[in-house]
C-alpha cells in the first residue's frame, strides 16, 4: 500500500484549508485528525491525499484545486530532502535527489528522468489507480515541479516545452491556470504524465550550489531511508521529531512526548531500554541542525542559536566550540573559503 509522510500530507491540507476549504472537514479526512499530522514518523494510505483534494475541490468550487496546491510547493515544503536539493548544482542533481528519496516524503508517484534530442523528460508514474482519480494528484505533482524549477533557475524565465496529462481535458474555464504554470503547450489524454523541457537547462549551474550541505544532508537521507524500510526505531524516531521541532522553539521532553503519543516518564524509559537518553539524542540533534545551518549560511548566529534551541548565542557558540574545536563563525569562514 503506498503511503505518504505527515509532513508531505500536511502541505496538501493547510493549502487546501488556505485555499478556503473549512479546516474541521480537512482535518476529519486525516486518520487520528489534526494531531498525527504533527508527528514526523507517522504514514498516511496515499488515497487520503486524493479524498483530501477531492474534497476540497467540492467545498470550495475550484476545480484546479490540485494545481493550486503544487504551486505552493517549496524546496522547504520536503524537509531535508527540499533542503538538498536546493543545494544542488543542478537540475539534473536535483532530480536525482528527489528520485532517490521520494519514498520519505510519498509512494504514490515515482519520478524519472530522460535526456535525449536535446530534451529533458520528467514522467511520473502513479502507484494508484485510476487515470481521473489521480488527476488532481498528478496536476499537484507537476505544477510543483514547476514550480520549485523556476524557484532554482531564478531568471531562465519558463523552461517549459510541453506538458502532457493522461487525464480528460477539464474544459475552457481551467485552461488559462495550465497555461500561466506550463505553457501554450500543454495536451490531455496522452499515453502518460510527462513535463517536457530543453535539455540544456538540465546541467546549467544553479545558484545556491552547496555540494558540502548536499553531502551532509545525503547521509542523514540515507539513514532514514533504510529505517522507512526496516521500521523506524525508538531514537531515529526521537531524533526525527526533534529535527521537526527546530525553528520553531526550544525542542524538549515535554513537547517530544506529546508528539509521539507517550507521557515523559514513559519516554524516559523506553529510551533508557534502549541504551540512550533523551539528552544524548537532543545533543547529536542540535549537533547535525546547527551544522547545516552554518554550512548553509543564511541564518545568524543568534538565529541559528533560537532555531537549535538555545537560550542565547554565547550557549550556542559554547556548544558549537565544544563539538568542533572552533567557533561557529570561524567554521562558516573556513567553508566560505575552501
């Protein structure tokens, strides 16, 4: 059966709410409603995000709901995935990071990439059934694409060549929503879904290239790829709900436990059982976080102190020197410079 992660569930239902459908009826389409879609392990039956566009389509009258949704997908909408590949050098590494990760975020499409003729093929191939009941699905799907395409070009202007969906033409009234995301070429009823674009672009050095943080990011990817396919433990599960909560405040026992459904002193005990505590794994998460965050260099230190978790920049600058023999200045200064 193939499933969706919470956090990728989670961007089709606040845009669906966003969009003017009423939260209480988004919610109540989720499988244990608003609080599982805050818990970073938790997995979702993919036909849930087909009811949930569907559903929001009705509520709100907006048949292009599903393209809606993709064009307000970001780098950032995937977690450490997004964050990779927006510091790829290209399109085509991109890409190829978002092939080999997709299952941590869905399973209910898989990417590939052809280049040929000069040209660059991305087809998506459904892991559901049914050509018009994955038509929102797919439309989100591309118009994300898309759309996180022409956030790494920057100023290539529309890449695009043709778009082309399996789905029945949805009539007049949508057209000019395909043509202001894909172009005057767009087709339906095709044999399959595939974004056509030049090749050219696929090898043109992005901006934001930062193969150091592709490298760091990538082994982190890697280990929960291999826990998403034997079962996630208790720690990868800690820690993973840890990285959940940077940014947004001072990660703790009492919020982590709520996350993941125990009381603290059950946590407390379960961790102990397996030979950690809390406070190793919230140390190694503030560990990893703090160096993306230097190595990515868009945040201060005072920012990347509060987003860690620390009550102010000297505890962090503290904590910095102490994993890496330097302060977190100089160490962004040394990556800058080699």
């Amino acid at each position: 059966m193939p499933t969706v992660s919470s956090a990728y569930l989670s961007n089709y239902v606040e845009t669906c709410i966003a969009l003017g459908a009423p939260a209480a009826a988004m919610y109540a389409l989720v499988p244990g409603g608003r609080p599982a879609l805050d818990q970073p392990d938790q997995r979702f039956a993919g036909e849930v995000v087909i009811r949930v566009l569907d559903a929001a389509a009705e509520m709100t009258g907006n048949d292009t709901v599903g393209l809606r949704v993709g064009m307000q997908f970001r780098p950032a909408s995937f977690l450490d995935v997004g964050y990779a590949l927006s510091s790829a050098g290209t399109i085509k590494q991109a890409l190829e990071i978002n092939m080999r990760y997709q299952a941590l975020t869905q399973e209910i499409v898989r990417t590939s990439l052809e280049i040929s003729g000069g040209f660059a093929r991305i087809r998506c191939a459904p892991a559901l059934p049914g050509v018009e009941a994955m038509q929102r699905v797919m439309e989100a799907v591309f118009a994300g694409y898309a759309t996180i395409g022409f956030w790494l070009l920057r100023d290539h202007g529309s890449p695009i060549e043709a778009m082309q969906f399996r789905h029945r033409d949805p009539g007049p009234g949508s057209r000019e929503m395909y043509e202001t995301l894909f172009g005057k070429g767009v087709t339906f009823g095709a044999r399959e879904d595939m974004l056509v674009f030049r090749a050219d672009l696929v090898v043109k050095p992005l901006p934001n290239e930062n193969q150091e943080l592709v490298r760091l990011l990538t082994q982190r990817l890697e280990t929960r790829l291999a826990a998403l396919r034997v079962g996630v433990g208790l720690p990868e599960m800690v820690r993973n709900c840890l990285h959940s909560q940077m940014g947004r405040g001072r990660p703790g026992m009492t919020g982590t436990a709520r996350l993941l459904g125990f009381s603290e002193r059950t946590l407390r005990r379960r961790l102990a059982e397996e030979g950690v505590s809390f406070a190793q794994l919230l140390q190694a998460a503030r560990k990893e976080a703090a160096e993306i965050y230097v190595r990515e260099g868009k945040l201060s230190l005072t920012e990347i102190a509060y987003a860690t978790g620390y009550s102010d920049q000297s505890a962090f600058v503290r904590a910095f020197r102490g994993w890496y023999g330097v302060s977190p200045g100089a160490y962004r200064r040394d990556v800058r410079a080699g």
